[in-house]
C-alpha cells in the first residue's frame, strides 16, 4: 500500500511523527509512506487552496517534503508532482494537536486536507488527539493516537465503507483526551455541536500603538449531544465520524421550491 500523509500543524510537528508510524504499520514492510506537509504551521485554515500565487516545495529526505502552503495544497502537491506516477492508495492527516470535533471540524485544516483528497477520488481519513486534563501533561499527550491509530485505520479500510460517489465520503476521527489504557473503544459518531464555543476577537494594544485582534477559542470540554463525536471522546471513545463535502441542506429543498411558487 502506499499512503500520503499530511498535517495543518507543519512537517516539524510531533503529531505527524506519530502518523508516521501509524503509516507504517498500515503500509507494512512492501509499502511506502509518503510524507507532503506544509512547511509551516497552517493551523485553521480549512480547505484553503493557494490558488494567486505558486507554492514553493522543498525535499527534505527520502519521501519527505515540505511545501510552503495549506494542507489541501500539499495534497494537490502530492497528487500532481511527488506522486503523479503513482498514485496513493490512502491518505492520512494529522495527528492534529487538539480535536477536530464539533465545529472545529469546519476551520480544520487537518480536515481541509481530506476534503481535498476525497474531491480528488483518494479515500481520506483525519485524526486528531483531544486535549484535556487527562493527557496534556503525560510524556506522549499523542498516546491514545499512537496505541489505537493503527487498528482504527485498519477498521476504516473495510470496502463497504467507501464509495465512489460524486462527493466521496471521508472518515475524521478524534481520540479522546484521556491515557491510551483508558480508551473504551471506537463509536460511530455524528458531527457534534457546543452550544457555547464560538471563536472571537480580542483586542490588544502593541508597544508602538497599534491595535491588533487574536483570536481566541472557546470552551472544548462543552457537552455536544449524544451520540455526537465530542461527547464520545469525552466519554472516552474513539470517534469516528463519516463525512463528505456537499453542503446541500437536502431537508429545505422542498420547503425552498414552496417559498419560491
């Protein structure tokens, strides 16, 4: 199997040495791990696309390379010159330092690098490491990741759970935010929603004068719904949430075409 991976957090971050590994366990000793990852962090930029201007690409070793871009641009760099003659079979991304569940899920650029690879007909997959009280001080705050990456991929590999649908489906996992002995399992999850974490702008005021805005996050440990990814990783589960692109809100269609007589 060959497998490309990819992060939002940059080539040098520790999430992506751990995909790394859990690419490996996935390729075996015949396959081969194909790094593209943007050459700086790219944190929040979803399916952002360098679109006005080239992006740089640098060989850094042996199936290794760093791109001056968004995660999505690494993976049209990997499809359409690292890999043009042979392309992956599976592309990984993340491990994402903090989850990309709820509405994170809609800024991610972890995400954004699925969202790319499922446009482009490769079956994707995303994996992020919940933060929490549990794990951020452990030497490894990745081990839930590294303990469970591999067998949730392999899981995922199953052939009826991919498609070949115009808008194909993609699978974003999150790992809870607890020690890896602690995992319960995986769940099948929805898309989650906090209803008191939004981003927003705070202001500060440089040495010189001048004003600038950060933006800050909201509260990640907020209860989302049952059966919600969220609410399962805080539950202590894997979640695993099936996702495409086609943002067709299907149940106003008709509600739509009766406004519209």
């Amino acid at each position: 199997m060959r497998i490309l991976i990819t992060n939002d957090d940059g080539i040098n971050a520790p999430g992506l040495r751990v995909l790394t590994d859990i690419a490996h366990q996935i390729a075996g000793a015949d396959g081969e791990v194909w790094t593209v990852a943007p050459a700086f962090e790219q944190s929040g930029v979803g399916h952002c696309i360098s679109y006005t201007h080239p992006t740089m690409i640098a060989e850094l070793g042996p199936r290794r390379f760093a791109a001056e871009g968004s995660p999505a641009d690494c993976v049209i760099a990997g499809l359409y010159d690292v890999l043009k003659d042979n392309p992956p079979d599976l592309l990984l991304s993340g491990v994402n330092r903090g989850n990309n569940a709820a509405e994170n899920t809609l800024y991610s650029g972890t995400i954004g690098a699925c969202i790319e690879g499922a446009l482009q007909g490769v079956r994707s997959i995303a994996l992020s490491q919940f933060y929490g009280a549990d794990n951020k001080d452990l030497e490894n705050p990745f081990e839930a990741a590294a303990a469970h990456g591999a067998a949730t991929v392999r899981a995922l590999l199953n052939d009826t759970l991919w498609d070949d649908a115009d808008y194909q489906v993609f699978y974003n996992v999150n790992f809870p935010p607890v020690p890896a002995a602690a995992v319960k399992g995986m769940a099948a999850t929805t898309q989650g929603f906090r209803l008191n974490t939004r981003f927003r702008a705070e202001a500060q005021t440089s040495p010189t004068g001048r004003k600038f805005l950060w933006v800050r996050g909201g509260p990640q440990h907020e209860p989302t719904a049952p059966g919600t990814d969220a609410a399962a990783n805080l539950d202590g589960y894997v979640s695993i949430t099936p996702m495409r692109v086609d943002l067709t809100d299907y149940t106003m269609v008709d509600k739509l075409k009766d406004a519209l007589k």
